[in-house]
C-alpha cells in the first residue's frame, strides 16, 4: 500500500486522528470565578499541543440555562457569558489551528432548551399554532385530556419521570429528555433549513469538524404511537428518514472539508453502518469498545466486530475508553464487573485505585494502536478516577430526575487539577469550582505528573508522539496463549496486551518502543500491562 500524498493525508486527517474532548465548563478557569471558559482553554493550548493531539471536541460552549449541561441549547449563535464570546470563540479557533489542532463543535439536533426563541413563541401562540408545529404538541388522552399522549420511556437512564410535559392551556409537548429540553420536529422544513444555516455558520468560522449528539433519535413516527404495541420500526430510534438529513447535512459540510462523527447507540452492526455510508456522516462513536470488560476474548470480539461493521463502508473505526457521560476509565476497570451500562451505575460501588490505573495505562497503549481514530476525554491523561459528589452538590438531571436511584454524571466531569500547589488545584483562582474537588485531586495535577517520567500523562504523551509508527495499514492478530492480545500493523509494529494471570512472552522483536508497565525480571509482560514492539 503507498504512502498517502501530504495533500490527500491532510485532507483525510480525521481518519486516524487523536481527538481530545474538552468539557469547557471542568477545563480551566480563566477568569476566577469557579467555572471553565474560553480564556482558560487559550491558555492551555500549549498543554494540547505538547500532548500531540491533532484536534480539540468542545461539548456544547452555546447560550443555555445549563439544565443539562449545555445540551439545552437556546441560541447556536452565541457563546453562553459563563464561557465568553464569540469573538473570543473564533480567536481559539484560529490559536488552535496555528498550532496544528483543529476544532470541532457539538451540534444537539434533538431537542432545544425550554428557552430557545422557537419555543417560547410556540408557548406564546397557544394549541394549533403554526409555531408549535416546530416541536411535537399535542392533546392529552384520557375524558379530559389529563393522560400524557403516548407510553414514550424517557432516554435516562433510570428515570421514572414521563417524557411530557402538559401546559395550563392543555396541551402535552414532548422532550426525551428532561422538560426544558423539547423535542423539534424534524419533519418541518424549518427545522431542517435552520439546522443546516447552523452547520454553515460554524465551518464559515473555521471548525473542521461537528459532532452530532443523540444522532439516532431526530425523527420521529408522525402517529406518535404507543411503543409498547407498536411493531417495528422503533417510533423515535433510527428511522430511515433520518438518513435524508444527514445526506443533506453531508452536501453543506463537502463544501468546507468539514467532518461529522455521529453518537449513535444502535446495537445493530448492519443499521449502524447505513449512517457511515459515503454521502452521510464520516464517523460514529464506538460505543461497543467503550462499555467492553476487560477481558481479553470480549475485548477482541468488540474490535474485531468494529472494524468489520466499519469495513464495507470504507469509514474508519473510531476508539473511545470514557466520555463526560461515562465513568472514567481507572475506575471501572478498577471494579469486579468493569463493563459499563447506565442501568447498573450505583453509589458506592468499590473499586480498587491501583488495579484501575495498571488496566487504563494498558487500554490507553490498546487504544492508540487500533487502526482509526482516538478520542481523549480530558482528564484522562492524567489518570482522574471517578469522583464522589455529595448528594447536595450533584446537579446533573440523570441524579435528580432518577430521584437520587443513579449517581449521575458529574462524577466523570470533576475540574482538572493543573498545579498541585495552587488554590483549587490549579484550575482556578478565586472562587470554589462549580463541582468540588476530591482532597487528593492535587496528586494528579499536570505539574507534577510531567515531572514524572513514570507519570500517565508521560504515558500519553510518548504514545501519542509514537502513534504514527503504526502506520495507516491494517490489523493482524497474531497467535498469543489465552488472555494475551497480539497483533501487528502493516508497518511491522506489534502491540501486545496481557490480559491473563500470569507473565507473557513477546514476541520476535528489534526493540521496546513503549510499555504500559515495566517488563519482569525475565523479560516477560506481566498481567494487565502493554507493549509495542518494533518486529
């Protein structure tokens, strides 16, 4: 296979890049008053840059009440004033790109905050309106209206709360979601052209790239049937209409070089392969790998049935250990079950610190030796476990709208700890941040870590620096006693992960590029520890 031209590489970077996702609000304070912005971002590029990533996802930076996150969104248009501005928006944008890292944003198709100028003028226009025919309103069941429309479950998990909402003028409106997130109808023109103006607004100020939250669940069934007596096709996952507006979306990004990457959560390899196809999104996230045990067979099955699903549609598979929904990754691996699904998160569930990090250091050397692109969650460099929040401080809606059964996600969403001697760890000056810190968050702060050659963030970044030694080739298993993965990509680089209880033999080799861990005294790779290796 040649090597590709520097324009086409270009071209095609995201196709095997390292992506580091940045959750605004945790990153860094710029300003002071307890809560991560813009300027603390800019200031930080230096920190990106040494890491070697070659882009940056920022979750939802957009005007929003933050019911949510930021995944109520009230104005595309405008950078939420706890963040900055847009005028500070495009200046990382453009520091960014003179540093080599490109910029993609988060765009929530699904749904809008309750704040959003569309539905506070449905509110205003009452039942029947052109303006409500934007969202899904609609009359009660029931001799009074008084019954919620349909049987619709609510897409957190753990949430016993109905997915309506009913106004005092006796319509019901829909949101998957919580209330103040309502759910557009994707079968109104406008819906469609206005989310397409959004896409050109942001390529036109130089983002190369839009990840589209909750990708599978815009279109919904007209009838707004029962789910539980209705036959496939599901009501509101994966419908085929869908596939027109990505087709759509695809003709607005070719005209920027732009890039989508889909969350699509579909358990079907066949389905989830349409959304890839070559004139609908580029990428979609690997959810399969990110809630796999750690265990070597399964681990091997969730890559081998990736890159096959992946396959016939010529996109490249994409590779994620933990996200800001998800718990990190030192401690679910550090726990008996180390899998991850929403439905069994819990308060209190043990884990043990030390066995996490010695699997995440192995997983993170798993990970960057895949054939495809990388996604970083902030934080995870440095090895952050799971945070306990107290109860009274937990503000993430899956905690409240679960009534307190699911733990939530602020666990996961904790602010960097970047100088171990400063207030606050480092993140910022004067004012306590809008999540506490746990009393040992210093211990992983970026100062101290890049002073340690032993360090996880001395781990990643010699790996990532490493990664192009990979080559663009494909995988090749390579025979290995049980609980040992081993295989090698067509530049003649092999990586091996031992999974099993006791030492493993290397293969033939020239040469150690890179240990998760140090080898035994005979030279074999202990359990739960990774090596590449030069052939």
């Amino acid at each position: 296979m040649g090597q590709p031209t520097p324009a086409r590489k270009d071209r095609d970077w995201w196709r095997s890049a390292v992506i580091y996702q940045v959750y605004v609000r945790s990153f860094a304070d710029g300003d002071g008053d307890g809560t991560g912005d813009l300027a603390g971002v800019r200031t930080r590029l230096p920190y990106l840059a040494e890491l070697g990533v070659d882009a940056l996802w920022f979750t939802p930076w957009y005007l929003s009440p933050l019911k949510d996150g930021g995944y109520d969104v009230a104005d595309y248009r405008t950078i939420d004033p706890a963040f900055g501005t847009l005028a500070e928006a495009e200046k990382l944008i453009a520091e960014a790109r003179e540093l080599g890292i490109r910029t993609i944003v988060d765009i929530v198709p699904n749904h809008v905050s309750d704040q959003h100028p569309w539905f506070r003028a449905a509110l205003a226009a009452g039942p029947g309106s052109p303006e409500r025919e934007l969202f899904h309103f609609r009359r009660g069941r029931g001799a009074r209206g008084e019954l919620p429309p349909n049987d619709w479950p609510s897409q957190f998990a753990g949430s016993t709360e109905p997915v309506w909402t009913r106004l005092p003028d006796g319509d019901w409106y829909l949101h998957l979601f919580t209330p103040e997130q309502p759910d557009l109808n994707w079968a109104h023109p406008a819906v469609r052209q206005e989310h397409e103006d959004i896409l050109r607004f942001w390529f036109e100020r130089g983002v190369a790239g839009v990840r589209i939250d909750s990708a599978a669940l815009l279109a919904k069934d007209p009838d707004l049937p029962d789910l539980a007596a209705h036959p496939r096709p599901h009501p509101f996952v994966d419908r085929d209409e869908l596939h027109d507006v990505y087709r759509s979306w695809r003709r607005v990004a070719d005209e920027y070089d732009g890039v989508f990457v889909g969350e699509v959560w579909l358990p079907d390899p066949g389905r989830f392969a349409r959304y890839l196809r070559p004139d609908e999104l580029h990428t979609a996230f690997n959810f399969s790998f990110l809630s796999c045990p750690w265990d070597a067979a399964r681990l091997r099955e969730a890559i081998d049935t990736t890159l096959a699903e992946h396959a016939p549609v010529g996109a490249p598979a994409t590779w994620v250990l933990c996200n800001h929904d998800v718990t990190r990754t030192v401690t679910r691996y550090g726990r008996e079950d180390t899998a991850f699904d929403f439905a069994t998160k819990a308060f209190g569930t043990p884990a043990d610190p030390v066995l996490g990090t010695r699997r995440a250091r192995a997983a993170a050397l798993l990970s960057l030796a895949l054939p495809g692109a990388v996604y970083l969650y902030q934080g995870e460099e440095l090895g952050l476990p799971e945070a306990e929040i107290p109860a009274g401080r937990i503000q993430d809606p899956m905690y409240l709208r679960s009534r307190g059964t699911d733990p939530g996600r602020d666990g996961c969403r904790v602010p960097l700890p970047w100088a171990a001697g400063l207030p606050y760890a480092g993140f910022g000056s004067r004012k306590e941040p809008w999540l506490p810190q746990p009393p040992d968050w210093p211990m992983y702060a970026v100062d101290r870590q890049q002073r340690d050659p032993h360090s996880m963030l001395t781990l990643y970044r010699r790996a990532v620096a490493l990664r192009p030694e990979f080559g663009e080739g494909p995988l090749t298993w390579l025979p290995a006693p049980e609980g040992v993965l081993a295989f090698s990509r067509a530049d003649g680089v092999l990586c091996v992960v031992n999974l099993a209880p006791t030492p493993a033999g290397l293969p033939a080799h020239s040469r150690l590029l890179l240990g998760s861990g140090p080898l035994d005294e005979s030279g074999r790779l202990p359990q739960d520890t990774a090596a590449w290796l030069r052939a």
